[in-house]
C-alpha cells in the first residue's frame, strides 16, 4: 500500500469530519493519524476510508468513520483518562482512543477478534492499549473508575456494571435500541442526553461459546 496514498486518504477524511461537525481538534488528528485502512480486510483496503461501516468477519463490522469520531468527541476527553471501550472487533476504535487519552482498556467476547485486534495494535506501536477478551457488559471493574466508557454495540440500555466504572464526570456514550436501529446516548452523572439515530450490532452478552466467532 502506497503511504502517500494512505496519508492522502486520512487528511481528506478528517477535512470531511470537520465538515460534518466533528470539532474536537484531538479527536480530528487521531482520525487524521490512526491508518484505518490497516484495520479492515485486505479484499476491502481500497474501502477503508468511505464513509461506510464494512464488515471484518465473525459477523462484527468497523464502524463508519463519522461514528467513530463522533463518538470519542462525545466523551470529551482532555487525555489524561484511563478508558473503556465495550466491543474491540479490529482495534480500530481502540487505536482512535488511544490518541485521546492516556490509557484503553478494550473488552471483547469474541477471541478470534481480540486476539487479532492485539496483535495489530502492538504492531503499529499502540502501546496504551489492553486488549482483554471477555463479556464487555461487565467491563473491567479492577481498573475503574474509568474517565470515559464507550460501548460499540447496541444495548436495550446502558448495562449498570458500566455505569458503576464510571468516574464521577464521565461519561458513557452507547448505542441504545432494539434491532440494530436507535438512538446514541451520553449518560453523566445520572444524566442521558440522546445524541444522534444510530444503526449498530446487538451487544451480545454472557461467555461466548466454543468456538464462536472462529473460521
């Protein structure tokens, strides 16, 4: 892959988010700097930075950038916060955060995914990032409280056990609805704020099976 094209690919994406209303500077430069197209299969590269969520196997997909950006601007982060993201799938997302705050804790069911996801992200050098394989609904409550908490799966609700690792201030952004269609949600202090309409996979809870997610 030809970086000069990649670099390209970036900068016009993140002159695109700002179009579209991103203005979180930090979160601009992290989608300018983050190659997403290292986080999607290799039959869809040419893809990568469309404005369209695209499937990575074991029926997840890479979200859409806008949603992606949307989201970590949502958190309002100032980069010394440890946080959690509930649903790793490629580590794309985890990568985008990494450049935000000080340290990521990423929970994902599936160990196919996560397995890949750390391996990709300690090969581009994203050296803050835990990737932990796991029931995301739970988080990780022995590294909370946690300065933001960004769920990448849509719920019926925000789950408590998250809501409890929340550090007092912080938010939690999170898709809410019921057949992969409603509505983000910041929830702070007790406090839900309804974002934007959203599509996203159901969060899928409880131990995956054997074998779940693989071939």
């Amino acid at each position: 892959m030809d970086p000069t094209w990649t670099t390209a690919a970036r900068e016009r994406m993140a002159r695109r988010l700002r179009e579209r209303g991103i203005g979180d500077e930090r979160v601009l430069a992290a989608m300018a700097e983050v190659p997403r197209d290292r986080f999607v299969p290799a039959a869809l590269v040419d893809d990568a930075y469309a404005e369209a969520p695209l499937p990575i196997g074991s029926g997840q997909t890479i979200s859409q950038p806008w949603i992606v950006a949307f989201m970590t601007a949502a958190l309002e982060l100032t980069g010394a916060e440890r946080t959690l993201e509930v649903g790793t799938g490629s580590g794309y997302g985890a990568a985008v955060l990494s450049r935000c705050c000080r340290e990521v804790v990423t929970v994902e069911r599936l160990a196919a995914l996560a397995l890949a996801a750390a391996a990709r992200l300690a090969g581009l050098g994203y050296d803050n990032v835990e990737v932990r394989v796991g029931d995301g609904a739970g988080g990780a409550p022995d590294r909370a409280p946690f300065g933001g908490i960004s769920v990448t799966a849509m719920s019926s609700q925000p789950p408590q056990a998250l809501l409890d690792q929340l550090a007092p201030g912080a938010a939690l952004v999170c898709p809410v609805g019921h057949g992969g269609q409603g509505e983000l949600v910041r929830v702070r202090d007790g406090r839900v704020e309804r974002l934007v309409p959203v599509g996203f996979v159901p969060l899928v809870t409880g131990p995956a099976e054997p074998g779940e997610g693989l071939g």
